[in-house]
C-alpha cells in the first residue's frame, strides 16, 4: 500500500474514532496502536511504552503539572473574585469600565493561573452576575468573559505555548516573551469592543428611559472613594508579586522554566495560606486533587499525541504530507492561510493540545522552508487555537459559561462570542503585517542564537 494511501486511511481511522465519542487520548492511542499492529514489525509494539516514556522525558513537559499547581491554588480560593472587584473599582468611571475591568482581570489572573477554563470560571463567577446586575446583556457579559478567558493560552505562563515548544524545538523562554505583545494587543481590541458595545446599550436604554419606559441599571453610576479603591490592593498586590517575581526569575535567567513552575506552585500556596487560610488538609485536598486530575488527564493526551506522531512519521505520512505541500510551490502568503484554516477546522472538535502534536511535524517543515518564523508562528497558531474556544461546536469556554450562568441561553452565549472571535481575527492580521509585535521583545531581551 502506498504512502498516501497509507495516510488517507489513517487520517480517516482518526476521524471516526473522534467522531464515536472515545475521550481523544485513547482514540489517538487506539489509532496508533491498530497502525502499528497493521503496519510496523510485530516488536514495535514492545517498544510502545518506551517509546511513550522517551518522548515525554523533556524537562520542559514537567513544568505542565507544577503550573497546573500554581492556577488551581490561585483558582480555588477568593483571588479571582478579589482582582476583579479591584479592577472594577479603579475603572469604573471609564465608559463601559465594567466590562474593560473583566476583561483586565481575566488578563492578569489568566497570566498567573495559566489556563482558560479556570480564567472563565474564576473572573465569570463574580463578573456576570455583577454585569447583568448593572444592565449589560446576557450575551455581551458572557462573550466578555469567554473571550477574556482565552487569553490563558496565549499569555505567559501558557500550557499551549510549552507544548508547542517542545513540538516546534523552540525555546521556551522566546515563545513566552513572544505571546505578550500579541496577548496586550487582544486586550485592547477587548477592551475596545466593551466600551462600543456599552455606549451602544447606554443609548438604547436611555431612549427607553425617555421614552417613558423602565430605568435600565445600566444608566446608573457606580461611584468609588480613593480610600475605597485602596482597600482592595492588599488581597491583590502579593498575587501581582508573584508574576512579576516568576517572570524575573525566569526571563532573568535565575531560573529554569520548571524552576520556575516549580517556585510559582509553592508561592501561589503560601500566598492562599496566608491571605485566605487555605491551609488546612480539607481546603488544599480539593487543590491538589484537581491538579492530579487535570495534569493526568493533559499528560495522558501528551503521551498518545506523541505516540500517534511517532507512528505517523514512522510511516513517513508526516514527510509525505510536508513534501506534498512543498512541491505545490505555494506562496508562502497562501500556505500560511491554508494552514490557519486547517487549524481552525480542527479546532471544531480537537482542543489546542492534540492540534499542536498532531499537526506540528506536518505544518512546520514546510513553513520554514517558506520563510517563517516559527516563534511567530507559535504565537499566531495559539491566536488561530484560541478562536477554537470560543465558536462552536465544541467551544470549550461557551460551555464553562453555560455551566457557571445556565440561565443563559447557549444561543445568546455564542452571538456574544463572535465578535471577539472577528477580533481576534484582526489581531492575527495585525501580527501578519507587523510581525515585530510578536518578535520585538524575545529579539530584545532573548536574541535567537540560531
């Protein structure tokens, strides 16, 4: 059988056992196996778990489960409610200033906490019910959060970026430098589009308001002391401490990146402990707990997708399927938008981890032999994954906001989304045509020695 039949019937065996229902670590293991079985001599599959264990030995891959630690400790106690009330009270004479406070708080706590889910859940659970309570609509509030959760997997410390260093063999510390350019821009957009969208519900509410109807919450004004504004510093100034030490130790080269999880962790603890009373064995269980369960399940894919790697480039399918695309002599403009368009179509029903691992000995090749920067690349890639989040059908934070406001029909939940799933749209045209948005700060403070 040839190469690319070899490679249909794969990427078809990978389809359907995704489309069955199989959680995706063991479809992809599944599908590796059978391949193998089929395909490969009978002793490779003794060589399986050695296999498996060689490709996730990357000390790289150890900081997933300490970062994992340091967002569930943070994510667990009051400190995404505190940052958010912090937020909200500083800005609130800003036009739309609720609204920009969520999307500022899901910045910060999405840089500390490393994860979109727990940025959805931890900033949403406190942000929707205040927005609704002020007037904003159902479906603006919860596009606000869902898109501001996105931000978890872009801005540093990002599961997905240390994926993706460890598939592209890129350094990690660029990558992560690489994302805050982009991962500001996108908050600005953010912002941006809350203060459009709430100027646009002010009118339309005060025309109601004249025209004799009900006064809409949203008219009203929230007014701060200074010394009320201070007093929400304390609870949130040691958890900024803390990203800004871990971003000094790690861009300063004190240490290294699973050092680095590894004192985060710690820190986040002590800092719950101390701030919280999260101390106890029945409040830091739960905390530990969700990290075991979270990094197995995440290792447990890591582990298959690079298993199914391995059996595709064993097979020579990844080579072929680079080598193909090469030879059509696209121009590197049109590759790129049929790359993006295939991640976005896998992000329909793959979350960005398979993405990276199983499209990354395919797609790379061919884009650096066209030119590109795969750091940059890294970046928009993540940009093009986080759209994947929030469009359905398998949006992973339309469905954490379902979950934490259910009275929230899921058709309002997508229609708030898709406007922030156009701007991040925009900021991947933006990073296109200036690429230094990205490359500007690693280039500065992390100069490739390539």
């Amino acid at each position: 059988m040839s190469t690319a039949a070899i490679g249909f019937l794969y990427a078809g065996a990978t389809l359907g056992a995704m489309l069955s229902g199989i959680p995706i670590a063991f479809a992809l293991g599944f599908v590796a196996l059978a391949f193998m079985f089929v395909f490969m001599p009978a002793a490779s599959l003794d060589t399986v778990t050695q296999n498996v264990y060689e490709e996730m030995a990357s000390i790289t891959l150890l900081s997933i489960p300490l970062f994992i630690l340091k967002g569930a400790a943070i994510g667990r106690s009051k400190a995404g409610q505190d940052l958010y009330s912090a937020m909200h009270a500083w800005m609130q004479r800003i036009p739309g200033g609720l609204g920009i406070a969520n999307v500022f708080a899901c910045a910060l706590f999405a840089a500390m906490a490393g994860s979109s889910p727990a940025t959805c859940s931890a900033i949403g659970s406190a942000g929707i019910p205040e927005m609704r309570k002020r007037g904003y609509s159902p479906g603006f509030a919860a596009g606000i959060i869902a898109a501001g959760g996105t931000l978890g997997i872009l801005l540093p410390p990002s599961i997905t970026m240390i994926l993706y260093a460890v598939a592209a063999e890129q350094s990690l510390g660029r990558l992560f430098l690489a994302g805050i350019g982009p991962g500001l821009l996108l908050v600005a957009l953010f912002s941006g589009w809350a203060m459009i969208r709430f100027r646009s519900e002010y009118a339309a509410a005060k025309r109601v308001y004249e025209a004799g109807g009900a006064r809409s919450p949203i008219l009203a004004e929230d007014r701060y002391s200074m010394s009320q504004r201070f007093s929400t510093l304390p609870r949130v100034l040691p958890f900024v401490v803390l990203l800004t030490g871990v971003m000094v130790a790690l861009y300063g080269g004190y240490a290294t990146p699973s050092e680095t999880a590894g004192l985060g962790g710690l820190l986040a603890l002590g800092l719950i402990a101390l701030i919280y009373g999260v101390w106890r064995a029945k409040d830091v269980g739960p905390i530990l707990t969700a990290t075991l369960r979270e990094s197995t399940m995440l290792m447990l894919i890591i582990g298959m997708s690079l298993l199914y790697a391995y059996v595709m480039s064993y097979l020579h399918i990844s080579q072929s399927a680079a080598s193909a695309i090469v030879a059509m002599q696209l121009s590197p403009w049109v590759l790129l938008v049929m790359i993006l368009a295939l991640v976005i179509a896998l992000g329909f029903f793959l979350p960005p981890v398979s993405i990276i691992l199983m499209t990354a000995p395919i797609i790379l090749p061919p884009l650096k032999a066209a030119g590109f920067d795969l750091v940059w690349f890294g970046v928009v890639m993540t940009i093009t994954m986080e759209m994947g989040l929030i469009h359905p059908p398998v949006g992973l934070n339309i469905f954490v906001i379902k979950n934490i406001a259910p009275d929230i029909p899921l058709s309002d939940i997508i229609w708030g989304t898709l406007p922030f799933v156009i701007l991040m749209a925009v900021a991947i045209t933006l990073l296109c045509l200036v690429p230094g948005i990205a490359l500007w700060l690693p280039d500065v403070l992390l100069p490739s020695t390539r």
